[in-house]
C-alpha cells in the first residue's frame, strides 16, 4: 500500500518536472480543462477590465444570452484594476459596444462572465479578436457576503429601531386626522401639478436670477464701493435730518401758497388770456408779412444785396437815360400831375404855359 502511494506521488513529480521543464506550465489553470467551451481555432480573444472581479477563477464560463460560448482564460491585474482575458465562439456575435458583468449562477453557485448588447445606447460594430471592454462598460452583482452583512448591520442597531420609532410617531400623529391627512395629501398633489405645468416659467425664472447674479458679481466692485460709502452717507443725512425736516416743512407750505395764488387769479389769468386771444389772431394773420417788414426795416436804407455793389473802395453804379421823345412827352405830363389837394383839372389849368406849348410840339414831331 505503501508502494502503491510511492509511486503515484514518483508520477505525479515526474509530470510537474516534465511540464516545468517544457516552459509552458503556469500553475494548475494552466493545464487544459476538458469540456470546456470556446477552444479550439473557432474562437477570438477579448479583454474586459473590472474593478473587482471577486472570487472569478479561469475556466470560469463566459455567458451570452444565458448559453455559455467560451470561458475565462487569464486574469490579470492592471494600473489597479482586474484584466479578464476571455476566449469565445465565433457564433457568438456581438457589437463592439458591448457590455460585460460578473454574475453567479445561484446564491452560493459560481461565478461568471455576462456579455450583453448595450441596454442605454444603439449597438455599433462588431466585437473582434483583441477588442477591449473598458470600465464604464463593466459591472458586478452584489455578492452573498455584502447583502448578509448590509443586513446584519440594518437589524445590529443599524436603523430597524429607528424604522419602528417612525412607524410609531406616524400611527400617533395620524390617529384620528384620516380625513386631515388625505386632503394634506390632495393639496400635496395640487401643488405639484401646479408646480410641474409652471415648470417652464420656474425654469426661466431661475435663469433669470442667474443672470442677475452674473450681473452683480461683475459689478461687485462698484458695490461694494458703494456699501463703504453708504455709512458715512447715513451720518450725512443724520446730521442734516433737521434741516430737511424744515425744509419739507417749507415745501408743503409753498405748495399750499402755490395752490392759493393760483385760485385767486385764476379768473383775472383767464380774462387775460381772453383778451389777449385777438390781438394773437391778428398776429396770426399777418405772421407771414412781419418777416419782410422786419427785413425791410433793418436794411433800411439800402437793399440786402447792397454789398454787392461795392467791391473794395468803390461803389459800382449804373445809371440809364431815355431821351427819346415819347420818354420826353411822358416826363412833361408827368410834371403837370395833381398837387396835394387840389384836383387835376385845376393843376392844368394853372400849368406854364411854355410846357404845355413844348408838350403839344412834342406830339407834333411824333406824328
């Protein structure tokens, strides 16, 4: 018996020594494990990183689906997180945006990986041989030891007193305020109806203020300038409170004066204005010949254009002389016009003589 088990044991080192020797042994996940799925030369490699991979093991199984397609062949870890090398069957064909979790298969079962489509986003590509799950992507189940231990903290002192303590104060406060509490929660529900169909208008508004902080933290200086100013502003106005009493005092007075005076004339200001109306109505009428009198009137007794008949020291003037003689016979009847008072027969009766001879000569040589 004895020999029998030194023998087997002779083997067995044979066997470690033979693989040692042969540079390919790596511990006992290194030997081939019969039955397991995804090997063989229809198959392509992935890595997925995790943050902790809790007590998976190689050759763990690596589920697509529910059905197992290949297994875990390494893991690894890696600027401080877990590497999972898994080998799977090229039937199993997934998008390159793939998810991965750590799952087990009953409460106390064994560990292993989940690869899933993208549940938050739309699949993209397809994933290959050498393609990297990365740690947003990845995920774990709460382990057996975590939900036992959450709950033996929750009922050692952890919160199931507490629970029974609100649950007492809760029957307390509505025993006998049934009705009380259900329209308490009928308001409750009101408001935030109320609440949710004003949302857009909340949401400006907050906005709103947003801006004006934005406002006032760029003017902050000029602020709190005006914050240090303000105290000596107040002492101020402390130390003049008596004189502007007085006179606000004083302006109410003047106002009742104003309203006074304004009583009492108000029948002489309206006669006034009455009487003025006409001569403003004659104003207006003759409003467009005021402007050429006053231009006549100023220039007097030269014309505007005056200036343009000098240039420099001398004046430029132009003189025409008519000596025809119907020019002639027209200046002689005009000397013979009425005087002031008198009537036109009179002035040519009382006419010389020699202009009258001298005119009718005139129409003479005319003829």
């Amino acid at each position: 018996m004895i020999g029998r088990r030194l023998r087997v044991a002779a083997m067995t080192a044979g066997a470690v020594v033979t693989l040692g020797g042969c540079g390919g042994f790596g511990g006992i996940y290194s030997l081939p494990l019969p039955g397991a799925a995804g090997t063989g030369s229809d198959t392509y490699t992935i890595t997925a990183d995790f943050t902790d991979v809790l007590d998976l093991v190689p050759y763990s199984a690596v589920k697509v689906n529910g059905a197992t397609m290949g297994h875990v062949t390494k893991i690894d870890v890696t600027n401080g997180h877990a590497v999972v090398t898994c080998q799977i069957s090229n039937r199993a064909k997934l998008p390159e945006n793939s998810t991965a979790q750590i799952e087990e298969t009953s409460l106390l079962g064994e560990k292993f990986v989940e690869l899933e489509p993208p549940t938050a986003g739309i699949p993209t590509g397809t994933l290959s041989d050498g393609d990297n799950i990365g740690l947003p992507q990845t995920s774990r189940d709460a382990t057996v030891e975590e939900v036992l231990g959450a709950l033996s903290t929750l009922l050692n002192g952890g919160g199931v007193e507490q629970v029974n303590t609100i649950a007492h104060e809760l029957n307390t406060a509505l025993d006998g305020r049934t009705g009380v509490s259900r329209d308490l929660l009928h308001q409750l529900d009101v408001f935030a109806a109320g609440l949710d169909a004003q949302k857009a208008q909340i949401i400006r508004a907050i906005q709103g203020v947003d801006d004006l902080a934005k406002t006032v933290r760029a003017q902050e200086n000029t602020l709190t300038s005006t914050v240090e100013h303000v105290p000596t502003a107040l002492r101020v106005l402390t130390q003049d409170r008596k004189d502007l009493t007085t006179m606000l005092v004083s302006v109410k007075h003047l106002g009742h004066v104003a309203v006074n005076v304004e009583n009492a004339s108000q029948r002489d200001l309206l006669a006034n204005l009455a009487n003025l109306r006409p001569t403003l109505d004659k104003l207006s009428r003759v409003g467009k010949v005021i402007p050429k009198t006053l231009e006549i009137l100023i220039t007097y007794p030269t014309a505007d254009s005056v200036e343009n008949e000098y240039a420099g020291d001398y004046g430029n003037l132009s003189l025409t002389l008519d000596l025809s003689a119907k020019s002639l016979v027209n200046l002689l009847e005009g000397s013979q016009l009425p005087a002031s008072g008198t009537s036109s027969q009179k002035n040519r009766k009382s006419a010389p003589p020699s202009t009258s001879v001298l005119t009718q000569l005139l129409k003479q040589v005319l003829q």
